[in-house]
C-alpha cells in the first residue's frame, strides 16, 4: 500500500467521532472491529446474506461487509455497541446487566431466549430496532419477513419471533410478553 | 448403574426456566469470540487452494508470493510433509492412505489446502496467494460413490488401490429366519444429500509457537478439543504436555468446527517465523472445504407380515465419505444407535461401506448418519403401510417398543433407557389434530390441491461410546465415553467450574450453574462457571466436549461428581468447627447449619477461607483448600460382545414429528404449514433452553429437507460456494415449530436427563418427505431422494404424468 492510496475518514460510531487514515479496500465491518475495536459486528458471509454484520448508517440498516469504510466518511453509524445505555450509579460493578440499562429489544431476547451462540445477535437486534420503529406493532408475518436479512443458524427464529413482539410492547408502553414456552400445547 | 446416582435433597434451579446469565455479553457484543481475541503481533495466515477436484501437483512457485512486502512465511503441502505426520483415521481402519494437513502430491478435492502463506494482514496474504504458481496435470475425478466403487474407477488415493476405506457387514439375530417366515418383502433404495449446519461463526484458530519453551498456545476451534489436541500434537510431533488448548465461546459448532489439520498449518508457521499467526475463514472457504455430512445411499428389505409386523431388515449403507480421512467410518458407526429406530424389529442385518470420493472431506454434523437412517427407516415403515394397504399410523403403534419394554436391548446392543413411545404418537395426532387435518386434505383433494400430511417417529440418541471402534480393530486405543469438571470453592464462597465439556451456544454456564447451586445448596450467583475451555486450567479427556448431544448424560456425571466431592469436603471441615459428625450437617441457600439446629450456622466462606489461609497447626493429613476434580468414565460405555453388539449411543430421548404442507401446482413450491414436535427427552434441566434446542434441530432438519446441498459437478467442481446458492432458511422461510412435551426420565443419567440437541434433526427429514408424498399421492409419486427443491418435484411429476 502506497501512502498516497490511503484516506482519511471521519465517522461518528454510537455518538462519538472517529477520525482515522484507512486503505481504500477496508470493509466498514473491519474497520469498526480492527481500527475501533468495536467486535460487535460480526462477520458471517462477507457476501451480504447473512446480516451480522448488520449495523445502522444514518438510521437505516446497511451491511457493513459490503460497504467501505470510506463510504461511510462523514455518516453516523450505530452498532450493537450502542444500543444499550450505562446505568446511572452502577459504572463500578462488574455485572454487565446491572451495569447497562439494555435496549427493550435487547431486554426481549434475554427474557425470551432469543439467542443460542449469540452470533448472529448484534445484526439480528439491529434489524429488530429498524423493524420496531417503521412498524411499531407488527404481525407475525410482517415480524418474519422484517428478520429475515439476518440468518440464525440456532434459534429456528422461534423465539426471536416472540422477543421481537414482546419488544414491540414495550416500546409501545405496554407490558411486556410473560416468559415461557411458545407454540406448546 | 451410574455411580453418582444419589439425588440433591432440594433443587431450587434444576428444571426451572431460568434466564441464561451468558447472555448480557452476547446481547452487548462482548461475545469473546474467536476473531476478537487479541494477540500482540500476530501474522494472518491464507491459503492457495486447489481448483480441481482430482489433479497431480506438478510444479509450485512460491517465489513471487515470498517476496511480497508484509509476507513473513510460506508453506507448501510438500514441505509440511517433510516435518510433520500424517493425518489418523480416528477410527483406525486397516489400510491406511498417506495424507497430510495440506495438500502433498495430488489434490483430492475442489477447495484442499496447497499452500499456507502468513502475512502482515489477510489482505496481504490473500495478494500473495494471488501471486503463487501451482501447475497441475488434471486426473479422471470420481464424484459418485457408487461409481467410486467400481473396480475401474479413479482411485482418490492410489496407494490402497480401491476408494472402499471400510465396509462391514454387521448381522443381528436371525435375519434369514425373519424373511423366510415373512408374508411379504418391502423393498426401497432412499439417498440423502450432502449439507451442513453451518454455524455462523466460521471456523478459527491463533497459533502461538513458544521456541524458547517449546510450548504451543492454541487457540481453536473444534468438538472435541482433547481429540484435536492429540491429533494436532501428532502431527506436530509435539508432546500434549506442549501443548495448551483454548477453546473461546463459540458462535455454534453443529459438529462442523473441526479443521484440525488447518491449526496445524499455523501451528507450523508460528513455529517457523517465531509470531503468533492467525486465521478465520472466510464464508466461501467454510462452504467449501468444512465437514459436512455424507451423502448416502441406502438399500432396505423389511420382511413383514400382512398385518405390519416387521419382522427383520436387510439395510445396505453406502457413506460418500468425501475425501475424508479423520472422520471416515463415523457415520456408519453412529447408525447402529437408531438402525431399529423405535421399533421392535428383533433381526436386523447392516452392512455399511466407507467410501471415498473427490469431495470436500465429511464430518460430523448435528445427528451424524442418524436423520438418514430415520429417513431411511421411517419412509419403509410408510412404504410397508402403503404396500399392505394399512394405515401408517397402525403400522406404528403396531412395531413400537412398548413401555413395559425398558430398558429394552435392540439387536445391535443398544439398550433403550426409557420412554413411551405408542403415547408420544398419539399425543402429537390429537394436538395436531390428525383428524381435522385428514377431513382438511379430502377437502383439498377434492378441489385439485396437493395437501400432504407426514409423520415421522424417532429416537433421538445421546452421548456416544467409542467403543465402537472395537467393531473394526480390535486393539483401537479409543473406547467409551467420559468427561471431566473441576469445582474449587473459592475463600470468598464462590464456587468455580471448570471442565471439558465445551459449549458452542448451548447454555451450558447457566445449565451447569443450575446443577452445581441445587447439588451444594447455594444460590446460583455463587457459582462462576468458565466460558473458556483451556487444557492448562481444565480437566479433559480426549473423549471431552461438544458432540454427540453429550452434556445431559455424561457431562453431568463429571460436573455432580466434583460438585459432591467439595460439598462433602466443606462438611467435613464444617463438622471439625461444630464439633458435630459431616452427616449431621447441611447446606442450604449458601449456609452450613447444624440439622435440627438452624441457628447454629456458617457462610461457606467461613469454612473455605480458613482452608486456604489459615495452615499452620492443622492435624497431620490436613490437605488445605477446598476443591475436587472428577474425572467420570461412563459406566454404560460397553465394548461389543462376540456378536458385534454395542452400546454404540446411551441415552435414548425420542419425539414424534408431524407436518402439513401445500405444495404449489404452478412453482412446485413446498409450503410447510403445521409442524408440531411431540418430545421426550426425560427430565430438564432447564425447559427454556431445551425448547430453544428443540426449535433450532428441528428447523435445521426441515432446511435439510427442503433448502440445503451442497452440489458437485460431474468433474467435482464445487458449485455452492456462496449463501446465495447453499440456501439457508430465514424466519419468512420457516413454519411455526408447534411443540408438546412428556418426559419420561432416564433411568440411566445422574439427572433422569437425556440429550436434547440433535433431537429435531433426526426426524424432520423423513417427516417432510413423508409429507410430500402424500401430498403428491394422487400421482403415485415415491419420495425417496432428498433434498425435495421445486425443480426435482417438477420432474418428478413431469415423469409421473407423462
């Protein structure tokens, strides 16, 4: 790589910027994860069937494998990273969930086992986030079909379903969905 | 018949449906996963891989590629050769082909490994793989296994002189007296496909050679971490005492995350260059060069009488073993555990042949050979109605194992634990409600549609004993089944565990610490479980990990079993200050109190800290601290007798899968619109995660059924390299899982626990086709071949109504 081939970018991830030289061929995906640390975002394709990698630019969902990070110069991402906020107070312990007041989206899949390996999870929440706030309240249908750029390869999507519904709830101001079995007679 | 059978008094957690406390990282990104662990230094490594399914190496010039600015090490198949071993049968067979980690002489595979390359970055490495010159002289490829059989054909590995590694004939009870008492003979050939379960995480590994040590640092991924470790100690011809393994939390495994000879590759060059090297996948290399599952052929004869006994069958078993050498022979091995499925079937001849072709080598993946022995069993057991002319759900209950049965021995040795099998089924039909479903498709039918029902029962085998090793070398080394856990209280009263039994997204922290807090009457806060296998800190056998849907019958064993050991160590230390006797002594929510005398009582802490701290003056014999390893060695893990029966699986869960689709007359698509799983896997350690597994297997089952091949061309060109054309299932794809549960408990487990994780893989295949046929059974088409894709239908219908 030749000096004169590199850039200089400007991106703010989760509200704080970033200004960092890069190779014009660095995926964004690399470039959060190996330049910012951030290994939220994970890859699982790199062709863009997958969805892991599945972060926000601008409020809208994108790929971060198949853009460049000099694409993104000058644009506001949000990954997985960003989605829950530090409690007030609790910035000394070490447990994680008392230490972050997670997303309601977060929150519905711990409540409803929405995650095995947990790979396939940042861009899977991600996506849920879009869905939620261009469709508050969402079928099943509309709920399957919304998910269905992010594979999970563990779930069977079952109670990703769910925890999307019961998500939706909340941020609608209604009580979340009880814990329990789904589908079971 | 295990020896940690002794049941806690109390279980507050066990067989709650608690929250997974693994998963506030996962949810946060914090996951620790392999590509995000952090090593000062590290190369990244890539590999030139072959283009041809079967070439000779002719020449290979690395020079350009050395010479590349950034690129620190080369390394050709031909060199690794030279410094290293070869690559084992797990399963030692008699004729052994020489292979290595990488590709030496001739590629045997579209994707097989002929040069390493490290670099600064896997940008550069990947330019410098760009910049080697590997001449091949093309060879003949054999891509069918039935062609690979002929005596003429393409030999994958010209020093054995045939592509037949293994074949067996297995006879158990009097099959001859079985068809010649028979009223009829039921005839079916079924093939299965090649696929995989493609856990989203590819596979990984950072070697880090110590050469003033001569320690190797390995992180990487694999099943069975202590297996792995040998065999990548063998190949390096390191002793396992140089080598530390760690096995990061895992972004699934399925049974396909094994490379070890990949680890091997780096281990090398880490060695060479004197720098960590690293290396994760990229999707295109996993599809095309992981462990998938063999495709298949299977002929079956059941003899039957006219009331749908069956009486005894003949199965010939042909495993595509790919160019598989580490795991040839599993498949076959593996399918003794269910060759009755949950049938009495008292003769049963299996002859089964390892073959090798010019494809990806095959490995295990969830279920491994099973799903194509139900399929196999459950359409000739459809097939057997259809030919009699009796309901199928009559032959069922007819041959189903009764529960007054168990434990019942099936003729290859298995002995199932428990279960209620005729029950199972008729609870999935009237959930479902079978009748509705009936009166719904003559409906259809009536109108022209294609409505099919299927129904499909299984048994849904766990932990696997080795010792079906023996069945094909009597002195093999590798035998049964085992697991090992540490638990160490720690001063401040925190219990720690650690083990062998990996975990790929299974849960296993929260489950373990549900099982260790109710064993020693603690809360579950108290109990730290480690995300992280490493061989330095945990205990492990090479039989340690993540396979064979192990952790509810084995793993346990280990886990109680040292949890018992420093329970009993904290009473009897507790006994010394109360001056009472252990016996008079409990445990409950984290307290040591007096029976009968609660307010005499002690925090743990208050007996642990003292045996770590406080020595001196201590009885002779005082062993200070407070913990305990459990090495346990399952007590059902038989070797076969004189007639070739084995244990081959222990645990025996079963389930009974029923499915309605549609089947679209203008696209041939395949619309799945009821699906209900009807389980038994006994008692839960926590439902919560237990559904999960029962959602996931069985969707992987129905995206084998209907999605999933990989597909060769006639010259073993790889041609579904990407996700765009290896189809994975999305939620829009997938039906609603519908579930029901019973639970008959294992007699045989510490727990009453049997293996849930492959459990909906098994039967989801044979249910789908079954349901398909039906559905097309205005038109007498035979669903014998999987996957089902809208092409194939069409063609069979084309065929059918020509």
């Amino acid at each position: 790589v030749t000096p004169t081939s590199l850039r200089t970018i400007a991106v703010t991830v989760n509200g704080k910027s970033y200004t960092r030289v890069v190779e014009p061929r660095l995926s964004l995906a690399d470039f959060l994860r190996d330049e910012l640390g951030l290994v939220g975002t994970h890859l699982g394709c790199e062709h863009g069937v997958c969805g892991a990698c599945t972060v926000l630019l601008d409020g809208q969902t994108t790929r971060s494998c198949l853009l460049f990070a000099v694409q993104a110069d000058g644009h506001e991402v949000t990954t997985v990273e960003g989605l829950a906020r530090p409690r007030a107070g609790a910035a000394t312990t070490d447990d994680l969930a008392a230490a972050l007041e997670l997303h309601p989206v977060q929150q519905a899949f711990w409540d409803h086992h929405g995650l095995q390996c947990g790979f396939c999870t940042p861009g899977m929440l991600i996506s849920a986030v879009e869905l939620l706030k261009e469709n508050p309240d969402p079928t099943e249908e509309e709920i399957r079909v919304g998910i269905s750029g992010n594979l999970c390869m563990c779930t069977g999507y079952m109670n990703i379903v769910k925890a999307v519904q019961s998500a939706g709830r909340v941020l609608r101001g209604e009580p979340p969905l009880p814990p329990g079995p789904v589908a079971e007679h | 018949m295990v020896d940690v059978k002794e049941a806690p008094a109390e279980r507050h957690y066990t067989g709650g449906w608690v929250r997974r406390r693994e998963d506030p990282r996962f949810l946060t990104g914090l996951g620790g996963y392999m590509d995000d662990i952090k090593v000062a230094g590290a190369l990244h490594m890539a590999f030139v891989r072959s283009p041809h399914s079967h070439a000779r190496i002719v020449r290979i010039d690395t020079s350009r590629a050395a010479s590349l600015p950034g690129v620190e090490g080369v390394l050709t198949g031909e060199e690794m050769a030279r410094v290293t071993n070869p690559v084992r049968v797990r399963v030692a067979v008699q004729a052994e082909p020489e292979a290595y980690c990488m590709a030496y002489g001739k590629v045997r595979f579209v994707g097989e490994p002929v040069v390493a390359i490290a670099a600064v970055s896997r940008a550069v490495a990947e330019d410098a793989c760009d910049l080697v010159e590997v001449e091949y002289e093309p060879l003949p490829p054999v891509v069918d296994a039935e062609a690979a059989m002929e005596p003429d054909a393409p030999l994958v590995f010209d020093e054995l002189g045939t592509n037949v590694l293994w074949r067996q004939k297995f006879p158990y009870g009097d099959v001859a007296g079985a068809f010649a008492a028979a009223d009829r003979i039921v005839r079916e050939r079924l093939t299965i496909h090649r696929y995989a379960s493609t856990p989203l995480e590819t596979w990984g590994c950072i070697a880090d050679f110590d050469r003033g040590t001569g320690m190797l640092t390995l992180w990487a991924h694999a099943q069975i971490p202590g297996m792995a470790l040998g065999a990548i100690s063998h190949y390096l011809r390191l002793s396992p005492a140089q080598m530390r393994f760690i096995h990061p939390p895992t972004g699934g495994g399925f049974g396909n995350k094994e490379r070890s000879a990949y680890a091997a590759v780096a281990a090398l060059l880490s060695k060479q260059i004197g720098r960590p090297v690293r290396f994760t996948e990229d999707r295109r290399e996993s599809l095309t060069a992981l462990v998938a599952s063999c495709d298949g052929i299977m002929e079956v004869e059941a003899a039957v009488q006219a009331d749908g006994t069956i009486l005894g069958m003949r199965i010939f078993n042909v495993e595509d073993e790919g160019c598989s050498i580490e795991f040839a022979t599993i498949h076959g091995l593996v399918m003794l555990a269910n060759l009755a499925n949950c049938y009495r079937t008292p003769a049963i001849e299996f002859e089964t042949a390892s073959v090798l072709t010019n494809k990806t080598p095959a490995g295990a993946n969830r279920g491994v050979g099973k799903p194509f022995m139900c399929f196999a069993i459950e359409r000739t057991v459809d097939r057997i109605a259809q030919e009699l002319g009796l309901d199928r759900v009559t032959v069922r209950q007819r041959n189903f194992i009764q529960p007054d049965q168990f434990p019942y021995e099936t003729p290859s040795g298995d002995m199932y634990d428990s279960g209620d099998y005729p029950r199972t089924l008729r609870q999935a039909l009237e959930q479902i409600g079978y009748e509705d479903l009936l009166r719904h498709q003559a409906a259809a039918r009536a109108e022209g549609r294609w409505v099919g029902i299927g129904i499909a029962n299984a048994v849904e085998p766990s932990s696997t004993n080795f010792a079906y090793s023996r069945l094909i070398n009597d002195r093999a080394a590798l035998t049964g089944a085992g697991e090992a856990a540490r638990a160490r209280v720690e001063w401040d009263g925190t219990v720690t565990i650690t083990t062998g039994a990996t975990d790929t997204g299974q849960g296993h922290e929260t489950a373990i610490a549900q099982i260790v807090a109710d064993e020693m009457g603690i809360p579950m806060e108290h109990v730290r479980v480690s995300p992280t296998f490493d061989s330095a800190i945990a205990p492990w056998l090479p039989v340690s990990g993540n396979f064979a849907n192990k952790f509810s019958g084995t793993d346990t064993g280990a886990i109680l079993g040292a949890a018992r050991k420093v329970k009993a160590k904290l009473l009897e230390l507790a006994a010394e200050s109360f001056e009472v006797a252990p016996d008079d002594l409990k445990i409950r929510d984290g307290y040591i109190s007096v029976k009968g005398s609660p307010t005499q009582r002690k925090r743990i802490a208050e007996v642990s800290g003292p045996a770590y701290w406080t020595l001196a003056g201590r009885p002779a014999g005082f062993e200070p601290g407070v913990e305990a390893i459990h090495y346990y060695n399952h007590p059902l893990a038989n070797l076969p007798d004189a007639q070739g029966k084995i244990r081959a699986q222990m645990n025996f869960a079963n389930a009974a899968h029923v499915a309605l689709v549609e089947i679209d007359r203008e696209t041939y698509e395949i619309h799945v619109q009821r699906y209900l799983v009807v389980h038994d896997c006994g008692k839960l350690i926590n439902p919560m995660i237990v559904a999960g597994q029962v959602h996931g297997a069985t969707v992987h089952g129905i995206a084998a059924a209907l999605l999933e091949e990989f597909v060769y061309g006639e010259d073993g060109q790889f041609l579904t390299s990407s996700f765009m054309d290896y189809l994975k299932p999305t939620a829009a794809d997938m039906p609603v899982i519908e579930t029901g549960h019973l639970e008959t408990p294992s007699p045989f487990t510490p727990l009453g626990t049997k293996g849930a994780g492959e459990g909906g893989s098994i039967p989801a295949p044979a249910c789908i086709a079954g349901a398909v046929e039906d559905a097309l059974a205005p038109l007498g088409i035979k669903i014998t071949s999987l996957p089902i894709t809208p092409t194939r239908l069409r063609d069979l219908v084309r065929g059918a109504t020509k």
